[in-house]
C-alpha cells in the first residue's frame, strides 16, 4: 500500500480544495474508504511530505491510497483514500511554535509595495492563529522564504513516520 498526507481542519473537512468531509480512524481503527462515504467522488487530493506546508491545516492526517493515482508537482490525485493516522505531534504547541516562527521572518524583512498587503493578511492570520491562512499566506509570500518552518513541519512528520514501516508516494 503507498500512503501520503492529508491536512484537514478541526471538523474532518477539507479547507483547501472543497469542503469535503473525510473520516478519521478511532481507537487506532482506520477511517472508512472515501469511495464508500455518503460524498464519494471519483478522485481526491493528497499531499507528499515535501509539499505538506502548502496544504497546511489543523491536523495532519496519514493516508492510505487505493488504486491508481497521479503525481504532478507534489500534489496527489488518487481514486480512493482513507485516514489510517492522525500525526499527534502536530498540536496546540507545535502548530504554536510554528506560526511564531513564521511572525519573526515576516517581522525580520522589509516590506515592499509588493508584498505589504500579503504581510497585513499574515499578521490577521497570527492574531487568530489561523493555520490554513498563516499556511496560504506563507506560500503567496514566498515559499523558499519560510525554509526554516518548513523544516519545523517535517521534521515533525518524520518522526512520526519513524515510528511506522510504511511507503510513500
């Protein structure tokens, strides 16, 4: 089986991409396969570990995938897909500590006509602390630019994965 990532917000739905609600595992059960869910589709999206900050959420999930799927610039599109894990270290104080990192490198560059609106549209995000905003803003602004919290988030997610024996798309 491959696995990959999917970030959801704290009600199981997606916020990037639709708003579709997904199933996670309990009691260490996986979720139900989407393709038997009362919303199936005829594909769904998923993310690789290197593109995990684009797609950021409030939790971060372990897919398994089912059938076929395609990868084009990280993304996944996949025919059937369940939550087998959630990533209990992204939390209240990683996803804390991340977004503070990313205040000081907005707060440690100067800002541009071009990018003083996307810097006023992160700081709305940090006073909320709103992951999936602070997570698009980091990428409008400029990705490469947020290394450091990129490696934050992946480092994270690998040692989860240490943890498991699995594959990955």
């Amino acid at each position: 089986m491959m696995h990959a990532f999917k970030a959801l917000g704290m009600n199981n739905h997606s916020t990037k991409g639709g708003n579709l609600e997904w199933y996670p595992p309990k009691n260490d059960v996986p979720g139900i396969w989407m393709s038997e869910s009362p919303s199936a589709r005829e594909q769904y999206y998923l993310c690789t570990r290197d593109n995990i900050l684009i797609w950021l959420d409030e939790c971060i999930f372990i897919a398994e995938i089912r059938g076929d799927y395609q990868k084009e610039n990280g993304d996944l599109t996949v025919e059937d897909v369940r939550l087998i894990r959630k990533l209990a270290a992204w939390n209240r104080k990683s996803k804390t500590e991340f977004a503070k990192e990313c205040q000081k490198a907005i707060q440690s560059t100067p800002v541009t006509r071009e990018n003083e609106v996307d810097f006023r549209e992160f700081n709305k995000a940090f006073e909320t602390m709103n992951i999936v905003a602070i997570s698009k803003q980091t990428d409008r602004i400029k990705p490469d630019f947020f290394e450091k919290q990129k490696a934050m988030i992946l480092n994270i997610v690998d040692e989860e994965l240490k943890k498991h024996n699995m594959n990955f798309a």
